[in-house]
C-alpha cells in the first residue's frame, strides 16, 4: 500500500490513518508520496528535544496532532543532523513530517513525554 500526504497551497493538510484520510481543507493541488528515507528521529519518546539524524535532503519540517493541526513548523538549510526544540509541546502523541528536496515527505509518529 502507498501512503500519501496531501497538501495545498495553504498548508492544509490530511493524515493518512490506516486507511482512513481525515482531511482538514479542501483546494488540493498536490499530492506528495510519504517516503521510506534514510533520516530517523530520535529518541522517541522524547521530552525536551528531538533529533532528526540523515537530515541533509530536508528542507521543511512540521508537527502535527492527530487532528491534522501544524503545531511547529520550520524552513531548514541543509544540514546532516539537527536538532529540534519542542519543550513548549504539551504531552503527547504528535505527527513529524520531514519534507524532501525530491518533493517527498517522510512522516513519523512521535511521542512527547511530558
């Protein structure tokens, strides 16, 4: 099966859930493949920090509750491993999608400790 993000040109989104997608606007105007890459985060579950390792391929990331709502988001230069910090994230189950300069997105499922 292929997994997909969707995604305009107002940053509206939809979260694949199983095989689910809950779509939170409409006006699609693209549709990008979530990838298997070589970048990973870490740790999961995280607290204050997390780690994006292999990195130097992405140039966006966003986290996103389950709702499909962007909680934080950056533009990135290259760089091989970056770190991220999410202290002001409340406890939880969140979505971290790390988009490529192939115009692939990578999507994991983290979790904030407290």
């Amino acid at each position: 099966t292929l997994n997909y993000i969707l995604t305009n040109n107002f940053h509206c989104t939809t979260i694949e859930h199983d095989t689910i997608f809950v779509i939170n606007c409409g006006n699609t105007v693209n549709i990008n493949p979530i990838i298997k890459d070589e970048s990973f985060v870490a740790p999961n579950p995280f607290t204050e920090q997390l780690y994006v390792h292999n990195a130097d391929n992405i140039y966006f990331v966003e986290i996103m509750d389950y709702t499909g709502r962007i909680l934080w988001k950056k533009e990135l230069c290259k760089q091989n491993n970056l770190t991220l910090e999410l202290i002001n994230l409340n406890k939880g189950m969140y979505l971290i999608n790390l988009y490529t300069t192939d115009y692939g997105v990578s999507q994991h499922k983290i979790v904030k400790a407290n």
